[in-house]
C-alpha cells in the first residue's frame, strides 16, 4: 500500500486542544490528528458519556468524544513520566519502551470508538457488543481509523486492536488502558465530577502521576502514593454510589429499555403496522446490521425516532416515547431478589389492576447491571490487581495495606430496585389522586423507608 | 377554568439541582417545578447552547436547558437581595416589590424557549424567530408552558411574556431579564466559561450581586462596584473575541447554512426528486409550520437529515452534510468590504475554475452577524445603559467612570471573513497537492498574515 | 454597666469580608464586628493555624483568625438553614430556636482565641491549656472580648463559654461547635486543603449544609446525605494520613520542642547565665504567667526569641534554633514501641558515641499526639457519634450505614517514629560523609523500608 | 575554592513541592535545593508578600517564600517551551540557549530575597533598598546563598546579580525576570488573586506559555495570542485598582509609616529615655547596619517590637503600636494635590483643634507610591515593551494591536488620599460622639462622595 505520509509524523508544531479538564489536550503526532478527523471519532461527538444520567446531573451533557480525548491525554502525560523516569535500558528490564508510545495513544483514543448511543440498554435490546465492534471498527478496511492506522505498517491496526482486547503483548500497555486504575477511568471520573458538579470524584491525578511506575508485569506505584490511590479507590466508589448509580437515571433507562423492546416487538410482528421510516434502526430489529448501519447511529438518531413515535397510534410506544423525551422517570422502591420476588408479584397485580401492561410499566434494575466497572478483585475475572511497591522492590496487595479499600473490595455494590410509573409512589402536594385511591393505597403498604416490605409481617426496625 | 393547585404555591421542602456553575438550583415553586418538567422545556436538553462553537472548544457541549436553569437561579439571588435590602415602602419609591418575583422567575427561566436547533443559521434559511416564537409558546394554550402558567391567573402567561417582549410596565423586572448586564449574560458568560475550560470569561458575579440596586428607572449599581462591573465587561468582551467570534466555529457555520440553503432549493424545486423521509422539515421548506411543527425540531433531528442526506445523490448536499458532521471547516480570511469585493471576485473565479460551485464552496461571515450581542450604547437601538450610583445619589453611566469600557463601547466588533474550502489555504505538511497547484499557487498570492491583500500592489507593512 | 448600644444589634448594611474558602463572610451583628475588632481576636492574626505543617506545605500560611471567621460562617449558614426549615414550633420539638443563634455565632468565632503560638508544643513545655484560656478571654473583665459581649446581658459571657466547655444546656448549639462533624473541623478542612493545594480534604460543604437536621438530642443528618457525612469522614482521615501526621513536620515540631525545653532548663538553671532580653517569656518559665502575659505572645514573639538564641553561647540551644529558623528537619524511622525500646536504646548509644546529647537530638514522636483529633467513638470519651436519621424518623449511627466509615472508625491512627538529626539517615547525593562513616553505617543496619529493624533478627518480608 | 559537588549536579530524581497556585513546583537542579534551604530564602517565609493588605483581605497571608517559589517555578515552564520549540540553532539566530537555564532559575529564585518587612514603609523610613541588597545577598561571601552558588563557578553570583540589574548581555534572560511580562508579576497576579479569593486577577497562564516566544531582542508573543496579553494587563489592572491600592491597606500602611518614624525620632532623640530592648533595629535607627544585621529582620520582629512599645510611655508610640497591632486603620477621603492643598490644610487644622499631633496623626498617601509597579511605557523609564510578531515575522507594539490596553496605557494610575483618624470620618451607629461634635460636623462639611469639597463653593455634580 502506498502511502501518503509517514504513519509516524511528528507534527512541526505541537497541536492543542483547550480542555476544562486537563487545559489542554497536546497533539503530537499528524496520526492522532488524522484519528481525531475521522469521521467514525467526530461521531463520538454525538453520543453522551454518561446516557440517562444527564436527566439526573443536568451538567453531564458531555460526549465520549471529549473523555476519549482525555484518556489520550493522561496515557500521553504517562508515556511522558515514563520515558523520563524510567525508560528501559536493557530489554527485559521491566523499564519503559518508548516505541510503545504511539500503539498506546492509539488504543487510549479509539477505545471506546465502538459505543453507541445508551450503549447499555441498546446492547441489552439488540445483542450489539460495543468491544466488539471497536476492534471491528479498528480493523475494517472500509474504515477511516482503519486506513490512517494502516499507514504506520500493516499489522499496526491489529496491534492497537490487541491492547483493546487485552492480547497485546506487553502487560505495561494493556494496563495504561484497562485496568482497576487506568487512563480511562481517570479521566472519567474527574471529567464526570466536573460535569455533575459534583466534587467527590476529583482525586490527586499529579499525584498519580507521579507515583505510577512500569514494571516487568505492568505498572504499579510507589508505597509513598498508597494515600493517593486510596483516595482514587474512594472516589470511584463515592461517584458510583452518588453519580452512576443514582435511581432517578435508572428509572428513565429503564423506559428506554421498555421503548425499544416494544418497538423491535411492533416492527418483528407482522400482523402490527410499524414502519421504521428512516431505516435506519431496521438493521437492528431485524439482527442483520453492517458496520456501516451501526455507524449511522447517535443520541440524537434515537431521539428523533421517538420524536416520530410519539404520533405512534400504539399507546404503549407513544406513551412510553413522551416519558423518555420529557423526562417523565419511574419511581422505584429497594427489594432483595433473595426474599422480595413474592412481594414483587404482588405489586405487580396491584399495577395491572390499575390497567397497566406491567411488561412494560414495572422492571427490576439492579445497579450493577449499569455499564461502569467497579472494584472486585475477589470476583471469578481475571483482573488485575493494584500493586504497591516497596523501598526494597517488594509488592503489596493495595487492599492489604488500606483498611478502606479492604473495606470496600470484593463486594458487589449497588441495589435491587423495583420500578414502577411513579403515579404509584409518592405523590407530590400538588398531585390529584382519584381514581386509584384504594389502589395506591393498597401499593404503599407495601412500602417503608424506600424499601418493600411485607405489609402482612411484623416490621423490624433495622435497615435494608 | 378549574385549577388542581394555586398556582403561586411554595414548595413544603426546597428542590434543589446540582448545578456545575451555580453549585445548586433552588427550586422554591411548584409552578416553577412543573414548567421545568414541561415538555416545551425539557426539549431544550436537546438544543446545544453554542451552536457550532463546540466543534471549536470541545468541552463546550452544554445546552439551552442548563443555561435556563441558570438564569432563573441568579434571578432567584437578585430577588432576594433585592427583597433583603431594598423593599419597597411605599408605592413609587424606586424599591424592589417582592410580588414581582414569580412573574420574573418565570421569564427568567423561559426567556430562551423559543430557541430550535442553530438558531442563528436556521433563522437565516427559514425565516424564523425565536423570540416571536418563545411570546407564542407563553401565550398558546396548546403548550404545557401556557396550561401551568394559566394557573397562576388567566393573564399570567401575557405577563411573563410582555417581560420577553419588554413592554412590562416595571422597568426592573425587565432589567433583570434583558439589558446590558442581565441574568441571561451573567449565566451564559459563566457557562461558558466554565464548560470552554478558559477562564477570561469569569467574573466576579458575588460582588456583582452585592452592588446591584433596584432603582425606578430599573436596575443601577453602586460606585464602589464600577470595577466589578467593569471586568464584567471586559470578560464579555473577552469571550466574543476569543469563543463566539472564533474563525472556525463560523467556518462550520457556513457549512450548515449552505447545506440548508440547499436542501431546501432541491426540495421546492420541481425538477429534483428530492424527499422528506422525516416530514419534520417539510413544512419549513414550505414556509407553513405550526408551534407543534418547530416543537419537534432539535439539534438531534437536524444530525439526523445530514445522516441521511450523506447518501443522497446531489454531490453538493452530500458532500456538505459529510463536511459538517464529519467536522471538515472551511477556513477563512480576512478582508474588508469597504475594498476588497474585487479581490474577492478574483479568488472566487479561481475557486470556481477548481470545479466549485461558489454560491456553496463560497462564503462571506461577518462576526457581528452571529447570535450574540455585544455592547453598542450609541448604536441606534433603545438599549438601556449601564449607570453607576455615587453615595449622594447621582448617576454616572458606566463608559463616563472606566476608561477600559469607554475604549471598547459603541465600536462594532468582530472582523469579516472569506471563506473557502480549506483545500486553498494552509495545506498540512501531509496535504497531497496535486490537482490544482496552479490554482493554488495563485489563491495564495493574495494571501499574507491571513488576510486578503492585492497582489498587485506595493504590500504595505501595516496591519489589517 | 451602661451600655453605648445593645449588644444583640443588627448592622444597618450588612458587612461582608471576602474569604477564599466561603467566597464571602457575612457579618449581620454588631457585636461580630467588635469582637473581631477587639484586641485578643486580631492577635490571631499573628498565630498560624497549622504551625510547622507550614514547613512543610508551604501554602498553608493561614492563620487561626482566618479560620475563626470561617467557623462563624459555617455556623451562620447552618443557623440560617435551621431556621428556615427546622424552627420549633413548641418548647421541646426538637427544632431550632433562633434565639439560640447570636450566643451559638460568639461561641464558633471565639472558639479558639485562647490559641497561642504552636499550641501543641508549646502547651506540652509550659504546662498551659489553650481551653481554658478561652474560657478566661471570655469570662475576665479585663478583656475587650467580655467587655463586648457582657454589652448584650451580664451573663452572655458565661453563657459563650459554657459553650466551648460543653456544659450549655442545649446540645445542638454544643454540637454546632464541637462534635465529629461540626462547624470547627469542616472549616478547617476546607482551608487546609485550599491552603496547602491538596484535594483530598475538599468534601460537599453545601450537600452536608442541606442533610443538617436539628433533634431534641443535638444534631443528625438525613440518610439521603449518607454518602455526603461518608466522604467527610473519608476526607478528613486523608488529611490526617497526608497533611497533618505528615513526618516532616513533625521533625520540626521535635525541634521546636527540644529548643523550647532546653532555653527553660537554661533560665531555671541558677548556674548558667541566661537572660530574656524581651521578659515576654519569663513568665512560663517561672510558672507564674497572666492572661495578659499570654497575648503578647504569637508566632512572631518567638521566631524573634530563636534570632536572638541563634547567637546565644550554649551550642544546643543555638543550634537548635538555628535548625528551627532555616528549617532543618529531623529525620524519622517508625518503630513500635511495644517491641523496639530495644533498638531504639542501640540507636541513641550510636547517635550518643557521634557526640550528641540524646536528650536534645533525639525524640520519639507519636502522631496521635498532634493537636487534632480523629474519629474514635467506641474509646473511653463522651464523644458524640455522627446520627443518620431515616424516612420514618428512626435512628442510624454512622459507622452502622457505611462499610468504609467502620473500616476506619474507633482505631488510633498515626504512627510512632523515632526522630534523629538528619545526617544519620539517607544522605542526599551530595552530602560528604566522612567523620562518622562507621557510625552511619552501624545506624543504617537498623532500618529497612523506612522502618526499625533487628539487623540481627531475619528479616520478614512483612510490611510494618 | 574547592567544591564538594558540582552545583550543576542534577537531582537523580526530580523534587517536587506541592503549591496551590501551580500545583507542584519542580526541582531539578541539587542547586536549587540546596538555595532553598539556605538560612537566607528560608528567612522568605516570615516577610508577607502584601504586607498590610492582608489586613484587608485576610486569605492573603502568603509570604515571599511562596511567591519565590513560583517565579521559579513559570520560569522553568517557559525555559521548557523554549528549549523544546525554539532552541537556538546557530549563535545569534534569536533561539534560546539552555546553557542559560540556570542562571535564569537562579535569578527568578532569588529575585526578592533582598525584601525584608513591610518593604515599602521601611524602605521609606530607613532608606534601605531591597534591589541592592538583593544583590549583595547574592555576592557576599558570607552568606550560604553565595557559598551556594559559588560552586558553579566563581563568577556565577556576578551573573546571577547582573540579571537582578538588568546588565546580564542577553535579553531574553533578562525580560523573563523582569519585563512588563515576567515570571514574577504572572506569579504574583495568581498567587494574590488565590489567597485574596478574588478571581480578577486570574489569566490565562497556560496560553500565555504558548505563545510566548525568545527573539533577539529578548521575548515576545504571537499575534494569535494577543488577547491573552491583553486579558492579563487587564488582569493587573484590576488587581491594582481593587487590591494593591486598596484604600484600608493604605491606611494600615500610614499608621507603620508613622509608628516608625516615630520610635526613631525618639531613639536617636538624646532628651528622650528610649532603649533598643532587642538590639535588631538600633542598627538601622543609626543608619550603620550591616547584611548580617538586615538578615535578622522579618514580620515577627517588628510585631514583637509593637507589643513592646504598646507600654511605652510616650503616648503616641503606645497609641500608633495598638492601632498597628489591633487593626484600627486611618480613614480617607480623596483629594487632588493639585487644587485642594488649602483646603486639606483647613482640615489639619480642625484635627490639630481636636488635639492631635498632625505629624503622626494625617497623612498624604498616592497609591502609586506603593512598591507595586504600574504599565507605564511612555513614562521616562527604559521599560521594556510588550511586542507581539506576525506570520511574516513583523512585530506590533501591544498597545497598538489592543485598544483596551491602549486606553489604560502610559497614565499614572491610583488616587491621592488623605488620611485621618477614624474618629473624623462616617461614624458607625454605634459611635458615641460627644467631646468633639462641631469639630466633627465641621470636618465633614469638607467631604462629598468620598472627596474634599471646598464647603464655601458651589458643589458641582462632576466625579472626582
């Protein structure tokens, strides 16, 4: 293949771009200002970082297109402390390698070019893998990514797919970008907190940054750091409890789930009428999409679809589209999927005794079924560890030396909520309630402190 | 007609909304609760506040919504203040009038309702405007805006909007809404800044607030803050030279209007086969909208056409459409009206012997054309000043106290450009040039420090 | 007494002091004014808040005034807050009583204004309690702060200082001003952390502001603020960890310590001639200080003392003040002292055979001796514990609720370190090591990892 | 002279200090270190960097210490840029030199460490100068900076001291430490603007490191980032008109200009009993004080010499040391020297009426007396000018390129002010006036709007 330009460029002049977060992001190389022009990266520009939760935080209007640029730039600041500190002298030494650099700021860029919009539910819905499709993406000859990475050298697009895919090589790569403490995770948790405007999630990043080494098995960080990513651990888990996790923005995911199951149910069903007048979701519907539809696909896509729906005669499409479109969540109330399920069933008759299909106006969700990762070493993946290290070399375990994340480690996070039209819970002052009085009533028997309860049952007092 | 609520009911418990700028919302209302829960309202989630800035300053993707709530919430503040230290006592003493505070609170958080997708650029094409369509969705009894508002009193929702349209009969009501140093400035300068990540936007608006004073005329300050308000200016001013003004945000901004400018000549011309898949355009085609009609549009909708139309036929649509969401600016240069309409005849041939259609390929933006308005007391409009208040009660207007606002008032700013497909200008190191390098060559004669110079002439060394 | 106003008078125009922290003080009583006008209340303007932890964070310049107007700020606003939503109603409610808030303001501005310079260290020498010299600035006639507040009732004065000594009988203006999580420790925090440029310390002031809630028993926070009171407490144990167990500073504490001690043996001792040119500290020397011999002294007092020992002819305390003034820490290793008192003998027999006085050149420093508290509800103290408050009104001790406030909660934290000159331990590149090349090498078998070994014992791989 | 290490020596790894301006301040030189810890810098960190305008603005307790420390540290951010972007290639192509770097950090360093306490009011009283002895710090061969420094070559400090001087041959050298434009007032601008809590002085730093660039003739900045520049004189601006001339600053300052004028007139006075109990300032009331004697001198000793002479008998000294100490500052009005010397002697002679002695008890105070310097280019002073460069390499003088910046270009900023004692000017409410009632009533028929007005004239409605 011929080429047009050295892969490898240095651009002449440094390139920035401004950024609330990290000031600026520096651009050093003509190939990640080319990945960055690529049409499938523009389009990350049309796709939220944070879905539903911006109903929730209004301030988190930001896209996956602004955080990958923010990963790039804390693997480039890395790289940067890497090479001066601890550049490799002898192969094998466990030293850095400075020409990982430019496959390592490939894979920080483009490893999430493979979301869609509300990457989450979509996935549930239409059994898309959005990893997948970022190494399709990566590794597609159609692609613009693929043609500007293949400019470096052939095999260059495969590498940059292998760090996504955790089958690169060197451990000291893979774990820049994914690991329980890596580029991506930091820049969005900081990046989240100062779109929420929350400030539980900010950490010591130059802090971080200066206590993170390379090593033989991958990077690990110095004792005298172990308070800095402590305070990392805790603030992931604080943004998880209080950001990501928060109930009202899984109230609105759950009628997006329900929205795009009934529609996929209409289109599927050849004795319903429903046109997809765009054609651009039918590929999905139908399970026989190309990467080229997936590709077309954004918030705002989505977004104008319910907007057509919204005129749908289907009242369950119509109502269910106005609900996510004016933000109208369902309220939920906490249960044990160990003890509850008899209650739930309970609660649904009440629901459909009021006229509700409760297919689509209840659910379960349970947190950590949310997209974000969170803090389980002990769990059956293959994850890795945050190692400490020692004046004298030797490595301890991060939980074994902090009491908090001991505290906080191996456990699963997050709740089991019920979901119901909120109409069935808490009514505000202003609410007229007339024609499920005994309904209702009956409902919230049911409920005490946020949680279910069996109404038949002597009520303790300990919390849920 | 019969009410659920009284409309001017206070929340039994404060409602709060984290908010990035302004920490938290105060929701103190119902009537306030229930407009932001509005459908009209909540639309605003899906209208970018920056237009095409964002494509410049990445960060900046937040929308009209969270700026709304902004607005309403430092409004909230003057109120208060206001109420604190300046109530009126007896009727035409110039103090504040506490029952005016929801009719203001609701103005303040509806002023920019009636803003679509690009405002500015879609105005252009379609002949729409958005405060004419903002008076209509406060006094259309088909939106929820007018139903919640109507609660208050029958002619509550003209109120609000005879403040949107400033014939309010209460100057400082007005003041607060719209003049030289409103809520709407005060909120979007801090945004913006704040999502840009530059900081000559901030100010110091807590001083600010202590200095504000009702007055009968309207709203005036006190002189020990003239230099608050003074770097109030100076910000403003900052961020239209440096954020609203920027070269390349108007070069996506051409784009956009050209690309209307052509779908909407392919859809009224007979001769074209030229369909609207989504019907949401259509009747602004054809000039014969309805509220309903502009209610569906949003930036997503917008997104959505050019997404479509990147497969059209027409090489000018398609290629246009793939330019503005695949981010490919024109670039520009500088030049003057007053002399240089020949030389731009001259690079406009050039451009269309390269096989542009320069009616598309071509454009003319003058900075003072963009949404934003800038500070003009001389101009010929009715624009209120800004006074400052000395201790014995005399007024001095603010550009007769600071030399610094007197430098830059009653000058229109901003700069005209020329632009063309960056293919002419500023090739990178990387550009293939091949084609047209003659061409090129010959563009770039009139070309020197980024301006429009003739290169016929004895070049002089002074700045444009 | 003949009052010139009445003490409980409100300012006209409320006064504002900006502060970096709370952006603006709000003063709304006569009475603040003067007493931060008075005499004693200036003076700590002239005591640094974090003593040598300044010498160690080299932002945190502030000083205990700064602070003490912080406090007031914070109570103001939870005074505020209360009365807005929580006003009793009837005797015994449990809600607040705003007459309670002037006494409660006087107490959280005056908590600390018997602070004397490097309290910690110089209370440990001189035998003084910086508790009750508060209580004696607000209860003795002679003092600008009575004679300001007895202007408001004979026995305010008494009733402030029942305050500070927790003998007031309503609890929640006692927990107001000192408890786990009070107005006290958040200020601090919060200036702390800005002051020394760390941000670990920041926690969401304004969330905790809205989950404050006052009962019948004192204060408590709603369940909803659960993660909120957490991350306080996270925040607070990383400040202790990081900034103010931080060994530097306490290598200049041992110093200060160590040359405090020796100038009282020298004054004391009849032999040796040793005079106090300034008869500012004579006083504590001879046990036999007023509370008017206590406010001249401040930081500066006895920085000029060390300038003039700098030329004193005894060699330690001349030394020793120099080490102070050009700031020379000493060096630490941990140990324990439930097994190394051993080794520890060892060392000091090394140090003394180098010609050391171990006496003065040695030290053993525990940090849960500084001068700040930390979190230990189950140790032998009233303490109070930090109450969560759920929907139905029930009760939840903190530690209960959140895993990772148990993992840290009701254990001393801090370590043990033994302190020597630093010309025994880790001598930097350039340093000449020539007389006592034997002696630091013996030393040096000692120590591994930062931390006293048994040079003859194996050594366990296990972290201390 | 023999060296125990090459003062060029480079740290094996990198030393960093947490800052809250800058974040963390680099140290990379053993040198470096090795200048901090001399006994002369640390003396820094006792001698506020605003001396009396932390009496206004109380977070603004930083000191020269920090403020060093951050010169240096911009410093070495712009020898950065400089080396990686603009490093010379050929001797006097107008390319950086990075042999230059040290002598540069050294001097950015060292560039205060001639200030002692209250700089400007001492200066004034005892006629030292802190440039001199800034140099003779770094030339004499007592002191450990010199010893420090000596270790590079023997001519080091000379160089160093030159750039001081502004003799150093190369101007790039130069203009980075002392220009209109330097590392010293970015840092300053910052840092006050941090610790005041005000956000007028904050500009963009880190696109000001962009744009700056070395040419021949010393520094200069690209046209693009010409409204950084202009923002940051704006900055100054503000930060001059809000804080340094701050009139209650001021007012403290004429008190300690008085207060010392005072103790000397009275020590070198042989009819007056007054004793030097410390022995710092008798060297300097004598005028024959030598470096070792200047070295002494900070913050502290001069409050420790107040709280003395608050018993001294002499009542003014006793009296002028309590105003000092406690806060009470002078009051003005303002006046023009030009037209109002008549009248201001008027007003002398009221206060003399009611028993003052005016020597000490009123004062004259210009705010561009203050040691802060003002953008003054045309004044006759060599002052360097900001130059900004175009594409074509063509330089425009700043004040050309901005109008903003022209407007408040070569005009002497600030105000006169004439200072008295509280008791004459706006009383409080609570003030009781009794004694001196028609004294006051006659003072204050001279005072309108804040000015003197000749009572006898007709009161025009002009600002002053």
């Amino acid at each position: 293949m011929s080429s047009l330009y050295d892969g490898n460029l240095l651009l002449p002049i440094e390139h920035v771009f401004r950024d609330p977060v990290h000031d600026y992001i520096h651009i050093q190389h003509q190939i990640i200002l080319d990945l960055i022009n690529s049409s499938e990266f523009q389009r990350l520009r049309r796709i939220k970082q944070l879905g539903t939760s911006s109903l929730t935080f209004h301030g988190a209007e930001h896209t996956r297109f602004t955080h990958s640029l923010g990963v790039y730039e804390i693997t480039r600041r890395i790289c940067d402390t890497f090479e001066r500190n601890y550049a490799t002298q002898t192969p094998g030494d466990g030293g850095w390698d400075d020409n990982e650099r430019l496959v390592a700021l490939c894979a920080a860029l483009l490893h999430d070019i493979g979301h869609g919009p509300y990457s989450h539910t979509f996935e549930h819905i239409f059994k898309t893998d959005h990893e997948e499709i970022t190494v399709s993406i990566i590794t597609s000859p159609e692609t613009e990514v693929y043609q500007i990475l293949s400019k470096v050298s052939e095999d260059f697009p495969e590498k940059v797919a292998s760090i996504i895919q955790k089958t690169y090589p060197n451990p000291q790569v893979v774990q820049l970008i994914s690991s329980q403490i890596d580029a991506d995770r930091m820049d969005y948790l900081l990046r989240d907190a100062y779109h929420t405007g929350v400030n539980y999630g900010t950490f010591d990043l130059t802090r971080i940054l200066r206590v993170i080494r390379p090593y033989k098995d991958g990077i690990y960080f110095q004792m005298s750091g172990m308070h800095a990513v402590e305070d990392y651990i805790v603030s992931r888990y604080q943004m998880y409890m209080q950001v990501y996790f928060h109930p009202v923005s899984r109230g609105m995911e759950v009628i997006l789930d329900h929205l795009l199951k009934r529609a996929k149910k209409m289109y599927v069903d050849p004795a319903i009428q429903f046109k997809d007048q765009l054609n651009l979701l039918g590929p999905f519907f139908e399970k026989k999409f190309t990467l080229k539809d997936y590709l077309k696909l954004d918030d705002g896509v989505l977004a104008t679809y319910f907007t057509l729906w919204k005129e749908e005669k289907d009242p369950i499409l119509s109502d269910l589209a106005t609900r996510f479109l004016d933000r109208h969540p369902f309220k939920s109330v906490k249960f044990s999927s160990k003890t509850d399920m008899d209650l739930i069933e309970d609660l649904k008759a009440i629901i459909r005794e009021a006229g509700y299909d409760t297919d689509y106006y209840t659910a379960i969700n349970n947190s950590y079924d949310l997209p974000y990762d969170f803090y389980r070493p002990n769990q059956n993946t293959n994850r890795t560890q945050i190692e400490l290290v020692r004046q004298d070399g030797t490595l301890v375990e991060l939980s074994k030396a902090s009491e908090i994340v001991s505290s906080i480690a191996g456990k699963v996070r997050g709740d089991e909520r019920f979901y119901v039209p909120k109409e069935f819970l808490k009514p505000d002052a202003s609410n007229e309630i007339t024609l499920f009085e005994h309904l209702y009533d009956e409902f919230n028997r049911y409920i005490k402190n946020g949680a279910i309860i069996d109404p038949n049952k002597l009520v303790e007092d300990s919390p849920k």
